[in-house]
C-alpha cells in the first residue's frame, strides 16, 4: 500500500505514522518526494488493511500499488525522483552528463579525461577500477590504485565520481572513493550486491542486464530501495539481439518506458549501446531527445590506446562538439544540459 502524507505533515506525525504501519505488521519505507511523502507499506494485502491505515495521524490517501516493484513504481510517486552525488544530479530539468574513459589506466589519462570532460560540460567523471572483462586475459582494472586516481580527479576536477563495484565483497571499500557505485549489466540480478549497495549512503547507477527485461530490472532497482537507500538511476546500455552490426541494440524506447513505470530517473549509454564510436553522437542526441535525464558516456585522450572499450570511446574534440550539438536538442524538449 501507498500512504501519500498529507502536505504540512511534520516529523512527530510521520513518526507516529511509520509506528503504525509496524504495528500492522508491515515494513514503512519512506520516500522524500519533491512535493510529498509517501510512506510505501510492504507486506500482505488483506482485508481491511486500507482502511487500518488510514487511521494513521497525518494520512491523506491510502492506495493499493498495483506494480510488483513497490516502491520504484510511479504509483508510489508521480514526480521523477531526483538523484544527486556532488556535482551530478540526474531527474532535474538539467540533464546529467557522466563521461570519461571505460578503465582507470594511470594518472595523466585520468586527468586528461577529467579535465577535458569538464570543460565540454560533464558533470560527473566516469572510470573503471574494477573491470568486469568477458576474458580473464583482458586487462581487470587498478582496483585500489585506480580508486585513489579517481579521487585524486575529483579533487582536481570537483566532478563525482561513478565507479563499478563488481563484488559483494568490494562494497566498502569502492563506496569510500566513490560517488556513485555502478551495478554492471552483469551484475543486474546479483541480488546479494543490490542489498548491499542498498546498506550503503552512495547513489547507485544499476545497468540493465543484456537479457533483462524491463520488469527484471525494475525489480533489481526494487531490492536495492527495499535495502534502503533511494538513490537508484536506471541505465539503459543496450541489450542482446540477433542483430550483429553494433555491440548492442538500444532500444531507446526504454526511457520513454520506464518514465511511465517509474519516478527513478533513466541514464543512456550510447557508447556500450552501439559499440561503436561513429555511432555514439547521434545515439547521445536521440537519447536527449527521447527525454533520458542523464547521459554515461565513453571518452578517451587517445581512444586507439585505451586499455579497453576504444572502439566506441569519443575523443575529448568529438565529445566537446556532440555537447554542444546536446545542448541544442535539449533546448528543443524543454531541458538544459
Ligand atoms: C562500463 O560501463 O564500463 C561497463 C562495463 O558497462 P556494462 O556493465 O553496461 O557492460
Ligand atoms: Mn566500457
């Protein structure tokens, strides 16, 4: 059940009320809207549990939440849930840029992205310390050394810091260097993770799996919200299709999708959604037209030498120029970039 909370509901009532839906036997998880506060109520349905909760003090509506996902539904909340980790906010009318390269490699490439990032409009510095490759050959990331690289660009640059956690075990330490903790695609039904970011106070990017269904990956945003901590942006980054041509297909559909199914708000990954760098512009531009309210994509100084992903990494030149080219297509639906 939802319990929407009256408007002037002050702290005493909203106790008082989480009281009584414990009372009832059901978990309160409660969600700070812009305009209201809702209390999601999770448990069994039964008959005359609407009208128990009603005599909650401070309640301005009961309803049933019809959606599985509880309370990433936007059932539960009809204003776009705005996410922010130091310079990056992602659901406001401003778009959120997250950019830089796919690995941490060392520290001159790190800061050459940051800064170039930077001055082309990113808000937030993207890099991976702990690489999740499809060969146990390829080149796994700095891990440690590349989380201190990291915050060592942050305090240079200001930009938050998106980082993948790939390991239950890692948690702790990527979320004492990390702004923002990325569930990798792989990673998108490993449920013990989801709960164990959920513990954590760091925003979370959660990527759909390249098989998961939009459900499936609503549910995964579900178990990290039932953890406890709201902060959760979808990312769509392409799924597996019979189709060769790109890596991936994005289907950017998704935004417009989720938007309707959720108040969480939706990041686009152009670069591991097509694979290829000639691809990333206009895909980057679409999304911003398709209304996504954040943007993770890939830049490099040098993308023929990156440690990986350089066939679909920006140079800092193509990204400064498909920048500018958003802030125009973002105008035109009403966003800034
Ligand atoms: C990445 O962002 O570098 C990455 C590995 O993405 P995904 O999990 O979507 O493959
Ligand atoms: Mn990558």
């Amino acid at each position: 059940m939802i319990i929407v909370m009256r408007r002037s509901v002050g702290s005493d009532e909203l106790q008082q009320a989480i009281a009584h839906v414990e009372a009832l036997g059901l978990k309160p998880n409660v969600l700070y809207g812009v305009e209201r506060t809702v209390i999601a109520a999770i448990g069994p349905e039964r008959e005359g549990l609407k009208e128990a909760l009603e005599q909650a003090p401070g309640v301005a509506e009961v309803m049933p939440i019809l959606a599985p996902y509880k309370m990433a539904s936007r059932e539960t909340m009809q204003q776009t849930s705005v996410v922010t980790a130091g310079s990056l906010s992602v659901g406001g009318s401003r778009i959120g840029v997250i950019a830089g390269p796919c690995s941490v490699e060392n520290e001159d490439q790190l800061m050459q992205a940051a800064v170039g990032v930077k001055a082309a409009g990113a808000t937030a510095l993207r890099g991976g310390a702990f690489k999740p490759r499809t060969s146990p050959y390829a080149f796994q990331g700095l891990k440690e050394a590349g989380l201190k690289l990291l915050a060592k660009a942050r305090e240079a640059t200001g930009l938050a810091v998106v980082t993948e956690v790939l390991a239950t075990e890692d948690v702790g330490l990527v979320a004492e260097y990390a702004d923002v903790l990325q569930i990798g695609a792989r990673n998108m039904q490993n449920y013990r993770l989801l709960e164990a970011v959920g513990r954590t106070s760091r925003a979370v990017l959660l990527k759909r799996g390249p098989s998961a269904t939009m459900e499936e990956l609503l549910l995964a945003a579900e178990y990290i919200l039932d953890a406890g901590n709201p902060n959760v942006m979808l990312c769509e980054r392409g799924i597996r299709t019979f189709e060769t041509h790109t890596r991936f297909t994005l289907p950017l559909a998704s935004v417009s999708y989720l938007q309707h199914k959720t108040h969480l708000p939706i990041v686009i990954d152009p670069s591991h959604g097509t694979g290829h760098t000639y691809l990333v512009p206009s895909m980057t531009l679409a999304a911003v037209a398709a209304g996504a309210d954040g943007l993770i994509v890939e830049v490099h100084h040098d993308p023929a030498h990156a440690a990986s992903d350089g066939y679909q990494t920006l140079n800092l030149a193509q990204f400064a120029d498909v920048m500018q080219r958003a802030r125009k297509v973002a105008e035109a639906v009403g966003r800034t970039i």
